[in-house]
C-alpha cells in the first residue's frame, strides 16, 4: 500500500482532469503469482452537462507477476579433509569423519527447510565436492541439487596426511567451471545474480608451511572473484586455525586478514625458536567472524554446517 500510494501521489497529475476518487486496493494471488492494483478515478465528461452527468467513475487497473519464491542461483563447492586424524573419535559423537557426513546432511536440511518449494530450490542450486589428505583423494564434479554429494560423503574414509591446496584448488577449478557450464545451459543465467560458496574444514594443519603458503594464496584468489568462503575448525591445533582465519571471507563492507595485500608470504612468522614458519602474522585464534566457526566438538560442528545452510539459504531464498 505503501509502495502505491507513492506511486500514486507521484503520478496522479498524469491523469487530469481525471481526479483519484478513494483507496486503492491491493489484490495479491499467490496461486497465480500476481499482484493487481485498483485505482478508484473519476473523469469529468467535457459534453456531460447535457446528458445529466458531468463526471464518469472509471477504474485504473494494474497488473503484475511475482515470484513468492525469488531464488539466486547458488553452487556449493567443499574442501573436506579427509586425513588419518578424521578416523579418531570426536568429543562428544562419534569418528570427525562420521561428524562430518552427518553435518553435511544438516547442511543441506537447513538450505532445503529455508524455502517452501525444495524443488525449485534444487533446480538452481548446484553441488561438487573435493576431499584431501596429502592429495586430492576423491573429487565429485558440480552436479543440480545435492543428492549426488550427500552420497559421495557418506563414502568419505580417512587416511594420511594434511596438505589442503590441491583441494582447494580443485574446488576454485570447479567453480569457474561451473560458470560457463551454467551461461551454455542456462537461458536465463544472469552472472551477478550467482552465488559461489566454498566449505573448507580441517581437523589438522598441513604438514609443510608452503602448503599454507599455497592454500592462503587460493582462498585470497577465490575471494578476490566474488567466492564466499566458510572456514570450520574441527578441534584443529592453533596452526590449522589460523589458516582457516585467514581463508575465511570477511564481513560485509569489513576487510579480511591478510587480504590488502595479497602476499600469504606476508601472514607468516618464524615459528617457535625461530624453526620454520606458522601462521599469525595478519591475525590469531581471536580473529573471528560470520565465515570462521570453531568447532571443538562434535555437537559444535554439526551446528557449524547447520548454521552456514541457513546463512547460505537466507541470503539466496527470499520474497519479493
């Protein structure tokens, strides 16, 4: 109403002599998707003084669509590690790697409860998958929905060591892949309007301080594209964590650590007694915002992935 009596008090000297004559009414049909509006005008008749009538009550009508569920298309791209650690028991729930396929199903349960129509959700939303130990371990391509990724973890076995570039890698790979197969396929693909997320979770750190070096240098890359990127900690050690900081994407109109200068090179120290290099050099463990989660035990990182599906799904799913 609001938006129509503005339009009206903007507009109404378009139609003089012709003068508004009461409230307009509002007519939504959701079944339809419409919205008509009803303007109640009154015309004077230039010759109706002979005809007994010098004005005529006419009605302004107007008609649009739209949608009740206006949904961005979406692409979900995880790096999941999938090392020797990921076997070990959880605080509190079974082995991280078990954690991790059923924090993967809340996900999307959250993503698929955000919306009345799943359906149409699973039509725009698209999922791959990339898990690491010291190698790229398994890669499932970006496929519509998520039934082909839910199934694809819940083959997930852990084993080896930690080294999350070729994983983060792949899934920057699977994303920009994922944009050209969209314009080829999609008539109505509006490049803007897609929203690109990468999930990244560690139990560990990696096992050589130039894979910190490579794996931050992506996640900066990705960000710099317009990817999102949501970090979570499984009872990782300090080093694990401040990696997943400095990959996670700041806040809205905030600049993350690390990321002015682009250099990881530059969020690096010497480590303790000067051997070697670790992280901390642009932020710390108190670093902390809407993209980074740390989980330190299981109940906390299954509500880590349910609460990235509902941040997901809130940013993507709305009304108009």
């Amino acid at each position: 109403m609001a938006v129509v009596r503005a339009y009206i008090e903007a507009n109404a000297f378009k139609i003089s002599p012709g003068v508004i004559s009461g409230e307009p009414t509002i007519v939504f049909d959701d079944s339809k998707e419409t919205v008509t509006v009803i303007v109640p005008t009154t015309v004077s008749l230039a010759f109706g003084g002979f005809l007994g009538a010098r004005d005529k009550p006419v009605g302004a009508t107007s008609a649009a669509t739209y949608l009740k569920n206006s949904i961005d298309p979406v692409s979900i791209a995880f790096a999941l590690d999938v090392s020797g650690s990921m076997q070990l028991n959880a605080s509190g729930g079974g082995t991280k790697i078990d954690v991790v396929k059923r924090s993967t199903k809340s996900l999307f349960k959250a993503i698929e409860n955000g919306t009345d129509n799943p359906v149409k959700l699973k039509k725009v939303l698209r999922s791959g998958m990339s898990a690491y130990n010291t190698d790229l371990v398994t890669s499932l391509p970006m496929s519509w929905g998520w039934d082909a990724l839910e199934s694809s973890v819940d083959l997930l076995s852990a084993t080896g060591g930690t080294n999350s570039t070729p994983a983060l890698a792949n899934s920057y790979k699977q994303l920009l892949n994922d944009r050209s197969f969209r314009a080829a396929n999609d008539p109505n693909y509006i490049r803007k309007r897609l929203k690109e997320y990468v999930i990244f979770m560690t139990d560990g750190d990696n096992n050589q301080p130039g894979f910190d070096v490579e794996s931050m240098q992506l996640c900066f890359d990705m960000r710099a594209e317009g990817i999102e990127i949501y970090s979570v900690a499984f009872e990782a050690p300090e080093k694990g964590e401040l990696l997943l900081v400095e990959c996670a994407s700041p806040d809205e109109g905030e600049e993350g650590p690390g990321f002015s200068n682009k250099d990881p090179s530059k969020c690096m120290n010497n480590g303790a007694n000067g051997k070697g290099k670790a992280l901390g050099h642009c932020s710390n463990r108190t670093t902390k915002n809407d993209y980074y989660f740390d989980a330190d035990d299981a109940k906390a990182f299954e509500a880590a992935f349910k609460r990235i599906g509902e941040e997901i799904v809130r940013s993507n799913v709305r009304l108009k």
